[in-house]
C-alpha cells in the first residue's frame, strides 16, 4: 500500500501551535495550492489543503512560517470522521505531515532573521568572507 502526498503552496493563515492534554506539539493549518491546468480564457483554480503537524515539525512550522510563506510538505493523506456542533456526522481530509521545507527566496517567503538554515557563525557572512577552492583536482570525489 502507498500513501504519500507531496504540496507546494502558501499558508493561509499564521499557524498556531497547540498542545494535548499528554503534552504533544501540534498545529493545523492550510495551504493554497494552484491546480495545474486551467481552461482556456478561465484563471487557475485554487484549492485549499488542510494540513497537520505533530512534535518537532509543529513547532518547526510555527516558529518559522507565517501567512503568505511558501511552503513544501511532504505526508500522508488521512481522513477522520466526527460530528459537528448540530450533531451532524462530518469527515476531514488532510495531509498529516512528515517533513516541511522552505521553499522560495528569504523575502518571499516572509522570514525574518539571519539566513535560514545556515549555521549562527555564518548567519551574517558576506560572499568576501569566503575563499575559492584552488582547483577541481584537489576535490576527494
């Protein structure tokens, strides 16, 4: 059996984190994603996924994304049935996430801070604080 699912798009909304009642990090959010195609003299769909992160990657995604952030998630799909308010049966389909990456430029995405990733010491290095490696020969590959 297969069950992987792989979304690019933009947070709907600043996510939030949560956490239960035995202590595990969570957030839910959504993320726009354009379809693929669309017909001739029409625009582009839109279709809004909704998305769950659990321990590490929830606080991950809250700390360092916001509404308007592009965003690759990497999940399976999973779909959960409950009743509403008014006592009617609902069901939910989302993606439970596995991995979260960036994607996009700093100033695209929204982040703020130093350079994403990249470690404190180097967080504010410039290109001349670098050297050019001599030759390709004196690579070990």
């Amino acid at each position: 059996m297969l069950n992987c699912a792989i979304i690019m798009g933009r947070l709907t909304a600043d996510p939030e984190l949560r956490t239960t009642a035995s202590g595990l990090s969570v957030t839910s959010f959504s993320v726009a994603v354009d379809r693929r195609f669309a017909r001739s003299g029409e625009e582009k769909q839109t279709d809004f996924i909704n998305v769950v992160a659990w321990r590490q990657q929830a606080e991950f995604v809250t700390k360092y994304f916001q509404k308007g952030s592009m965003i690759a998630i990497q999940g399976s799909i999973q779909t959960r049935n409950y009743e509403d308010k008014n006592g009617n049966k609902r069901q939910a389909v989302e993606i439970v996430a596995d991995n979260v990456s960036f994607c996009g430029s700093k100033a695209e995405g929204g982040t703020t801070g130093g350079r994403v990733g990249a470690p404190a010491a180097y967080q504010n290095a410039g290109s001349e604080d670098f050297s050019e490696l001599a030759g390709e020969d004196d690579l070990p590959f």
